[in-house]
C-alpha cells in the first residue's frame, strides 16, 4: 500500500506527542508536519513545528487534529481548499460547529469521533441496543472520569454515549440533555439524561452509563489505561479514510457496527 503522509496537529498536547510516538514505527505512515498554535523551535523527527497555514498542510495526504473546535475548524478551512482527508478527535463542540463539520464533509472526507477506541466504540454501540431495547420506564444517567487538566466537560466520549441513548430512544440528541454536574459524589437520574464529570489525578478515562426502572439498574462500562488505545485507533482511523469519498464518518463505519 502506498505510503500515507502524515500532519499532525496539536503536536505538543498530550495525544499529539501519543500519535508521534506510535506514527513513526509504522512503516505505513510518514509524518510530514507537525503543526503547534505557537512557534517551537526545537525540531521533532527532524521537523519543525509551524502554525497551522496551506503551507504547513500542502504536503500531507491526511491530517489528524487533537486541539480545540477553534483551531479543528481553522484546519478545515484549509482542508477543504487542499483536498485533504481531516481525522477529528477533538472534542468540545458546540451544535452549530458541529453543524460547519458536517458541511465541510460534503466535500472532503472526514472521520469525527469523540474517542477512538475500540472498547469505547463497542460501548456506544451496546448503549444504543440497551437503549432500544429497555421499556420507557428506564431512566438514564452518564458518569465519566477524566484527568485533572481536561477542560471540557462532559468529555466527548460521554457525548458519544449520550447520543447512543438517544439514537436508542429515536430521539434528537440535544432535546434529551438534562442537568450536567461537575465533582459530585452522586447524582440523580431524571426525566432528561444527566452527566456527572469528575476531574481528578490522572486518569486517563473511564465511562459508566446506567438505566434503571427503580427496580433494577443496568451498567455499563468501559475504562482506559493506556493512551496509546486512541493513537492507534486514530491512526487505523487515518488508513481507513485513506481510502474513502467525501463524507462524514465514525469509527462505527470503521469498525463496520450494523
């Protein structure tokens, strides 16, 4: 298979230094750029990090962005007038960006995805069958556990399973979100769906999603211990695409989830 050129965005952030360290022992992958939000001097890989510009981008076949929505659809701008395939782990955004991201897709290839992990992929996917398949009488909540430097919250993987549950229910992600808590040591179900997110050391991930009837409770969970789980699905994710048409996509299609 032809050789896949790599841009890397956000290459100093904590998954952008996760990707470099798993890219450059993968004979598939060649990174071409490293792109930061400001100016290093020191070389990786014998690559000097540069602001994201046409330039920075001109040479690589795919980019993947781990950064903030501002800077994702900064990198899609010049996407888009470049022909390039986008890998988005970035999370954080609001419904009219996500909105731009599908617009952009209409014109080059794009997978979205809150986490790439495969357990956590296999997790939405049984949210959504126990979401279809449990009565209305279930009630469900969201907890998630992320390290204490993680800024948005809920994270984008407990996004992911709360559009799970609704795609389950047949419902408009946006109209089920109830209450959203922060460092609490518990949290009430509701009539709408509720996050709990704690910040704290630093851990890497962890996911519960629970329904209850008031008479039983169902959980289900996923928990990460290496950081290396999304480099390589993200890079998986980036063959993947290689190979695709204008769109946007999930690591569902990737990973071909009926």
């Amino acid at each position: 298979m032809k050789k896949i050129n790599l841009a890397i965005s956000g290459c100093m952030g904590r998954m952008g230094k996760q990707l470099i360290k798993s890219a450059k022992n993968k004979k598939i992958f060649k990174i071409v750029s490293l792109t930061e939000n400001k100016e290093i001097r020191k070389k990786i890989l014998g690559i000097r990090p540069q602001k994201n510009s046409a330039n920075a981008f001109k040479k690589a076949n795919i980019i993947i962005d781990f950064t903030t929505p501002k800077c994702t659809l900064q990198i899609l701008k010049i996407a888009v007038q470049q022909n390039k395939r986008v890998i988005i782990g970035t999370t954080g955004f609001t419904k009219k960006e996500e909105s731009l991201i599908k617009r952009f897709a209409k014109k080059i290839p794009i997978l979205k995805a809150g986490n790439m992990s495969l357990g956590v992929n296999l997790l939405m996917y049984l949210t959504e069958i126990s979401s279809k398949s449990l009565s209305k009488n279930f009630l469900s909540k969201i907890y998630e556990v992320h390290h204490k430097h993680k800024k948005d919250y809920p994270s984008g993987t407990a996004l992911m399973l709360g559009k799970g549950i609704a795609l389950g229910r047949n419902k408009e992600f946006y109209s089920i979100i109830g209450k959203k808590f922060v460092n609490k040591k518990s949290f009430p179900y509701g009539k709408k769906l509720n996050f709990n997110s704690i910040r704290k050391g630093k851990v890497i991930g962890k996911h519960e999603v629970s329904f209850s009837s008031g008479k039983e409770i169902i959980t289900l969970n996923h928990e990460s211990f290496d950081r290396a789980l999304y480099s390589e699905g993200a890079l998986s994710a980036a063959k993947w695409l290689f190979k695709r048409k204008s769109g946007l996509y999930s690591m569902r299609d990737l990973l071909n989830f009926s």
